[in-house]
C-alpha cells in the first residue's frame, strides 16, 4: 500500500483578534511544539475519533484549505509528495472534488435547496471531468444507481427538501464520488441521522470503498461506529493525538488511558449494565467506579398515568382543504415514583411532541394524563400552574436551553420567583447555589453567563433549574444526545444520583438504545407516532417482539469485532 | 439582584453590553464617529438649556452678511442718478405740519437713539434679515436632531410592540396586524405624510408623530421575524415549562436577546427621519416659521442662492452631513461589535 496522504507535524490556530496590540490566537491543532502526524495509504479507511473541541474536522479541513481566513497552519500535507500547504489556489481547487471529495455532517444544509439533484450533481461532472450536460446527466443516474438511491430518473428532478435525510446524505455522497475521486474526506456523515440510517449509510460507505478502492478519512465522536468501518484509527483529545494504530490494535488493546476511558464510558447494549459509568477522570486516575444497583420498589405509588394521549396538527392542503396529520396517537403508560421510562424511536416518531403535550407545551387533541389522580389536561390555568411545578423539561441542546441574556443566577432564580418559593431574593439565591452544588458546579457559576460554560455544564444548570421548582416528574427530551460520550457518561451518572436522592421519576426520551437501556426501568417504542412495543428495558433488548424494535437494536453501532474485518 | 447579607461578593461575568463596549472600544473608526456624535449631542444639549445660540432670531448683521472668511459685502453700486445742484427747496409755507417740527425735535432730545451698528460680517454668514447662521444651524440642529430621534423612538415602540405581537402570537393577530401593514405599506410615504399633516396641522408634535406613524413598518417586519424564529427557541420553551406567563416570555426573555436588532434599527431610522424631516420643512409641512430646523434653512436658502449667497446653504448641509455620518458610522460600529459572528476577523 502506498502512502496516499501523509500529515506531518500539522499545526493550525485561529486569531482571535488584537487585545493591546497582540494578535491573540486559539491553538485549534497541536499544543506547544507537539503537531499532529499521521498517514492515509491507498484503499485504505482511516478514522479520526476524538470529542468536541478534539481538531479532528480542523485537521482534516486544513488538508484542502475549507478553513475560515483567521486560520493559520503550519507543518506539511504531504499529498503524493506534493506540500499542499504551499500549494496556490489553482491547485487546490483542481484537487478539491476532483482528488479529493467531502460529505459534511449536515446533508441538508450542504445541499443548494434551490437546485434540483440532478443540476447539483452535474456540476462537478461538467467541470472538472468536461462532459457534456447529456452525458453527465446520464452518468448522474448512474451514480444515484451506485449510491442506492430508488427510481434515479425521477429523483434527478428532485429538490432536496422532497428527500429524506438518508436520501439526502446518499447524494451528497454520490456528488463526491462523481469524478472518482483518491480520498473521500467524511466529516461526521451520520451524526445528523438516525441509526438505522446511520446503518445503511456505512454499510454504502464500506461497498463504495471496496468497489472504487479509494480511501476514506471518517471523522466520528463514536469509537463504536468507528470500529466497524475503519482500518486505522487516531485517536485525538485537545489538539494533539493520543494514540493512533490498527482498529484491532485500538480495541483490543488500548495502550492510551484517554483511549481506554472512551471505550469504557458508553453503555453498550452487551454487557451487564452497572450502577454508575466510567468517566474520563476515573479513568486517568484509575479509579474504578462501583457501586450496586439501587434495586427499585416495583410497588411505589403510580405517579403519573397517560391514556390514549393524542395530539394532532392540520395541514393545509389546496385552498381551503386541511389534513390531519397525527403526530402522536394512543399512547398508554403508567410511571411509578422513582422509575425511568425510556421511550425510543426514529425521528418523527412522535416522541419529542409525545413529551411537549405531557407538559401541555403542545395541546393534546385527545386523552388524559393523569397526575396523582388529576388530569393535566383539564386544569383551569391556577391549578395549572401549581401543577407545573411537579413536573419539568429538559432540552435536547443545551446550547439552546438557557437564555444568553441571563445570568446563571438569574435563570435559576426565576422559576423561584414565579412560584413564590423561598421567602425573599436571599433566600432563593441561597437555594439556588446549594442545587448547582448538588449538580456538581462551582459556585462561582452564578454571576456567568451561559457562553461561558460547556455543552455538559450546561445541561446540568437546566437541570438546577428544573430541581429549583421540587419537581416529581422529569422528561429528558434527549437529553445527553447532544452531549460527547465522556460527558454524557457524567450527566447519566448524575441523573441516577438525584433519582435515587430525590426519588425523581423520569419520561428519558432518546433516539440511543444504549443509553435507554442504562437508565431505563420500562421502554417504549414509538414508529410513526404509535407504540409499538411496550415493555421492561431488558425484555426489550432480549427478546424484541416487533421487527421494528429488531431494526433498531441490530443498528446500534457495535464496535471492533474481529468477524467484522 | 445582589443584596445577600452574608454571602461573599460574586464575581459577576462580563454582560453582552460590556463585551459589545470592550469590542467597541477597538474599532477606532467608530470611536470618532462617536465622539462627533457626543460633541453634536452636547452641542445640542447646550442650545436646548439657552446656553449657545439664544438669540438666533435677532438681527444681529446686515442682510446677508457675508462670511467673515470673505470680508465684507462690496458697497453696492448707488448708480448713476445726478445729485441736483443748488440749494433746498423752502417748502414750510405750504407744508402744515412746519410749526411742529421744532417741537417735536425738542421733544425728540429727551429720549436717547442709538443706532446699532449692523456686522458687516458674521462668523459663517447671515441670512436675508442679518440672523447669524451660526446661530441658526446650532439651532436648527437642536430642533432636527429631536425630531429624528424622537420620531425613531415612537417608530420603535410601535414597530417592536406589533411586532412583538404578531411574531409571537401569529394567528388572527399576526393575520390582522400583517393586514395593517399591507395597508400602510401599500400607500406611498409621502401621500400618508401629507394626509397626515392635513390633520394636525403645522408643529414639531405633528412631525414627530408622522414620521413615527409612517415609519415603524421596516422595524416591524424585522422584529416579527427575529420573534417567530425565537418563540419555539428551547429557552423560550423552558420559560414556559417553569410557568413565565407570556408577557414575561415576550419582553424578558425574548426581547433582551433580540434588542441589538432593534437599536441598530432604531439608529437608521434617526438617520432616515432627519432627512425626512428636512424634506418636510423643505416641503413647507415641518416645523412652524417661527422655529428653524436644518430643512428650514435649506428652504431659504433656496431665493438666496440664485442672488449668490450661498453661506447658509453650506452651513445646514455641512451640519446635517457632519452628523449623520459620524451617526452611521458609529451605529455601524455598534452593529459590528453586538455581532458576535464577526469577531476575531481583523
């Protein structure tokens, strides 16, 4: 195998603008004088894993130059011994899509939305390879052929919203592959989809390899996913690599304690589930954390109890025609104190709007949602609002959740205000720093603003904030998706805490079986606003009864398996 | 919110003012814009408290004075009428007032006549009655820049309310308020101008108040806008959750976050109804004859200019150019500083 692409000691930083007349800059890639190095051979995948804030996509943006004009990069991109770094603009745009092709994590962002499929696909055949519009149009065809794209006659005329998020991401690939470019460049090509999607689109990545023999640079947070595709793996933290060898080498023999934690720390679906999960610091400290698992009354009292819970919205169709469109239809379930529901399902399944209407953030069209024996839904707005207090949301994007403008202290505060807990302001900002104790942060978060901490600092005021009102109920609505795996590790952990504490009961509303499994007591599978499938979270896993909820367990990305090689 | 008795003093984190001000303060384009702007403001302040510029409207220099750059007027041309030699004609025996006039010049020396002596030039000129221009354009200032600012101000409240309403409400309401747009959007400015002042008549109330009934449809679109796309933002949602009622989701949280838009807004519109405001005047609908306003004079200085006195012409525009510049500019600065996407570009 020969060497395809060979990055030696790159650096990249970023200016940060002027502060009394030095240019600050942000070191996004390599630390000091350490770089980052690694080789791409021929017909070969090689995967960049790392968590955000790794430069992982950085580096691989630097190979081509699609950085931002405040980057700086130093080092070499050796590309068939040509130095891209001091290659012109000529040059790089004759490689760019030509040599070397990429599929960003977004499909349809990176899709004109104004063009059709097939004049977007058309675009790089015309020219970088010179044909013909007619012999291009009929090599598209071909192409969405080879990307499994059904009917490809009809879908060239296609706009991208018509598609779905898979199909989408297919034709993004099949742009990339269309002047058979040496190394396809894949910066998270999944992240945005669902996992049986997900499935498909590596499956399609692997067949195209092997047919086209070209190389793949995967970039992914999810070592799992990682270990199914790739031949080689760089492992990167912080700017700088931690461990690069084999896939095999990676899995089974982890020699990085930074590696070894990130293995550890998801749930898997396999393995005996334990109390806590690892995280990073336990890991490079090498501490193991243990603790049983906290057994459950199956007799506490039901909380909370939905019947035939529907919501549907209208459409507008023609003039004067509306469609109903059911979003959410019959969902039955009980929730006893202190137990986890855990409801999965694809997006557009229902579930996120399933979890609104429980709050009555959405209005039910139908069924009753019983709290302590009242029903939610037919509150006169006092009671309604004394209700709210027992039960609480928890965002998906904690970067979406809390209000710029408000300090932490503020947020907190608020709902207090509202509800009249705690006698006056002392009162309540005291209280206020005993729960971003409880949630593990500093008390010195409260003067800051919400751009000041990480995605998981984040996430874990929204919870100080729902704890502020002494909630019973709390629905995560995929709470930890957004999250990297070591950080959803310490969030998971959190949330058991305060269960057992609290004697929190919660909806865990998620697309990750893994996660559902580690946290969950019950499961419910939602397709297409209904539930299919209803049961204990281990049943569930081992003996699926629907072949959907099969589908959607033989998605989970499973990690290095020698048979998979 | 910090009145704690026993807890430590919290170290507060920088707000987006504060950082806006810090990014601000690097931009040194923008700062001398500012500083124009502040020196106009307080320049205007002065006037309004009689300080500068009180005695705009006395005579203080013959008409159209010239410059004091460009000396004095030439003594005009007396032509070419033959003074008529020889002595005075006696017309006492048959003039009947004659017995009274040594009366009357008794009576005259009681009281004392000074005749005032008229500038033959003045700082930056004089208009057609000898006014100062100076003193003129400082307060026409005063009454330009009020109007425009004002004017804005009444524009914004209503545009960010409306806005607010119907971005945040859609529906029937959005649907209604969409229908008032429409309806003022569909009538051209000025008609909607004139048919206004057709009402109310002539005065500085009347000019505030239709430059801000005509105005507030530009902000209103874009306020609607920034709140449809805020209102299913997951913050305004946990607002929700917690029990913020909707007037506290509205206006505490949704619009702190998108008042940058708002003020940046508000800034072209100053611009815009200065000139606005200076078309009015111009127009003869603006500010009553006995006030003066940049417009004003540059309705004057319309008859002056075919005689050649061109001094109170320069003056106005010098003045309105001076400061809307330094106003957009600085505004621009602004705008560049609240937008966090931008930094880190030098």
């Amino acid at each position: 195998m020969a060497g395809l692409l060979s990055i030696q000691d790159l650096k990249v930083a970023f200016r940060m603008g002027q502060r009394n007349g030095v240019v600050q800059r942000a070191e996004a890639v390599g630390r000091g004088a350490v770089g980052v190095s690694f080789d791409v051979a021929e017909n070969q995948t090689v995967a960049l894993v790392g968590e955000s804030g790794s430069g992982k996509s950085v580096t691989a943006m630097s190979i081509v130059n699609l950085l931002p004009d405040n980057a700086e990069r130093s080092g070499r991109v050796l590309w068939r011994g040509q130095d891209l770094l001091q290659a012109d603009r000529p040059t790089l745009r004759a490689l760019r899509g030509r040599e070397i092709a990429c599929v960003f994590q977004d499909p349809m962002s990176s899709l004109n939305p104004v063009f059709s499929v097939g004049e977007q696909l058309i675009e790089p055949l015309v020219t970088h390879l010179g044909l013909k519009p007619r012999a291009a149009l009929a090599r598209a065809e071909q192409l969405l052929v080879e990307v499994g794209i059904p009917e490809p006659t009809r879908r060239l005329k296609a706009y991208p919203h018509e598609l779905s998020g898979g199909q989408q991401q297919r034709v993004m690939i099949a742009m990339a592959l269309a002047c058979e470019p040496k190394l396809l460049i894949a910066d998270e090509p999944t992240t945005a989809l669902d996992v049986t999607i997900q499935r498909q689109i590596i499956e399609l990545l692997a067949k195209l390899r092997a047919s086209h023999g070209l190389s793949v640079l995967f970039i992914s947070h999810d070592l799992a996913l990682v270990g199914e595709i790739a031949d080689q793996v760089v492992v990167m933290r912080q700017g700088t690599v931690r461990e690069q060898g084999s896939a095999a080498q990676i899995f089974n023999d982890p020699k990085d304690a930074y590696t070894r934690a990130l293995l550890a720390c998801r749930p898997s679906l396999a393995e005996h589930n334990p109390a806590r999960l690892m995280v990073i610091d336990d890991h490079i400290a090498g501490r193991s954390a243990h603790g049983a698992a906290h057994a459950k009354n199956p007799d506490a009292p039901v909380l909370l109890e939905v019947k035939a819970l529907a919501k549907s919205f209208w459409l507008k169709e023609g003039l004067f025609g509306k469609r109903e469109f059911k979003a959410v239809r019959d969902v039955n379930f009980r929730l006893r104190r202190g137990h986890t529901l855990g409801v999965v399902g694809e997006s557009g399944s229902g579930k996120t709007t399933m979890g609104l209407t429980l709050l009555r953030l959405h209005e039910p069209t139908e069924g009753e949602v019983l709290f302590d024996g009242r029903n939610l839904l037919t509150l006169r707005d006092a009671e309604r609002q004394a209700m709210r207090r027992r039960i609480q949301i928890v965002f998906q994007n904690p970067y979406a959740s809390l209000n710029p403008r408000f300090t932490i202290g503020q947020t907190l505060v608020e709902p207090m205000t509202i509800h009249g807990i705690g006698g006056d302001l002392t009162e309540r900002e005291q209280r206020a720093r005993e729960l971003l104790g409880k949630v593990g942060l500093d008390d010195r978060a409260f003067g800051k603003y919400p751009h000041e901490f990480s995605g998981g600092q984040r996430q874990r005021i929204a919870i100080a904030r729902c704890l502020t009102l002494n909630p019973e109920v709390l629905v995560l609505d995929e709470a930890v998706s957004a999250l990297d795996v070591s950080v959803q590790a310490q969030v998971l952990n959190l949330l058991r805490d305060l269960q057992d504490e609290l004697g929190l009961a919660y909806i865990f509303i998620s697309h990750d079986l893994a996660v559902v499994r580690f946290i969950s007591d019950e499961v419910l599978v939602m397709k297409d606003g209904e539930v299919v499938e209803q049961a204990s979270a281990e049943t569930i896993l081992r003996a699926p009864q629907q072949e959907y909820t099969r589908k959607l367990i033989g998605a989970v990305p499973r990690g290095w398996t020698p048979a998979a090689v | 919110m910090n009145n704690a008795g026993p807890v430590p003093a919290l170290e507060r984190s920088e707000g987006v003012w504060h950082a806006a001000w810090r990014r601000f303060k690097g931009d040194r384009l923008g700062m001398v814009s500012m500083a124009i702007v502040l020196a106009f403001l307080l320049l205007i302040a002065a006037a309004a408290v009689g300080l500068v510029a009180k005695h705009w409207q006395q005579e203080v220099g013959v008409p159209n004075a010239p410059p004091t750059l460009m000396g004095p007027a030439p003594p005009e041309a007396t032509g070419a009428i033959e003074q008529p030699k020889g002595p005075n004609v006696d017309i006492s025996d048959i003039d009947p007032l004659a017995p009274k006039y040594k009366e009357w010049a008794e009576r005259a020396k009681q009281y004392q006549t000074a005749d005032t002596v008229k500038a033959e030039t003045l700082p930056l000129g004089g208009d057609r009655l000898g006014r100062d221009v100076l003193s003129k354009v400082v307060k026409g200032s005063q009454i330009s820049v009020f109007v425009g600012v004002l004017a804005a101000v009444v524009a914004t409240l209503i545009g960010t309310l409306l806005g607010a309403l119907a971005g945040f409400f859609g529906g029937k309401v959005g649907d209604f308020l969409e229908w008032l747009y429409n309806v003022f959007t569909a009538i051209p400015d000025i008609l909607l101008i004139f048919a206004f002042a057709a009402v109310f008549g002539r005065g500085i109330g009347t000019v505030v108040v239709i430059l801000g009934l005509v105005g507030w449809t530009s902000l209103y679109r874009q306020v609607r806008a920034e709140f449809i796309k805020h209102r299913t933002r997951e913050y305004v949602r946990a607002a929700e959750a917690i029990g913020a009622s909707t007037t506290s989701r509205m206006f505490r949280h949704i619009l702190p976050n998108v008042s940058h838009v708002i003020l940046v807004r508000m800034s072209l519109m100053v611009v815009g109804f200065i000139k606005s405001e200076v078309i009015l005047s111009y127009l003869g609908l603006g500010v009553p004859v006995d006030q003066v306003s940049w417009g004003t004079m540059l309705a004057d200085a319309q008859g002056e200019l075919i005689l050649g006195y061109w001094w109170q012409l320069a003056a106005a525009t010098a003045f309105m150019a001076t400061f809307l510049i330094a106003f957009s500019l600085a505004a621009d600065a602004w705008r560049d500083a609240l937008d966090p996407k931008l930094r880190g570009i030098e």
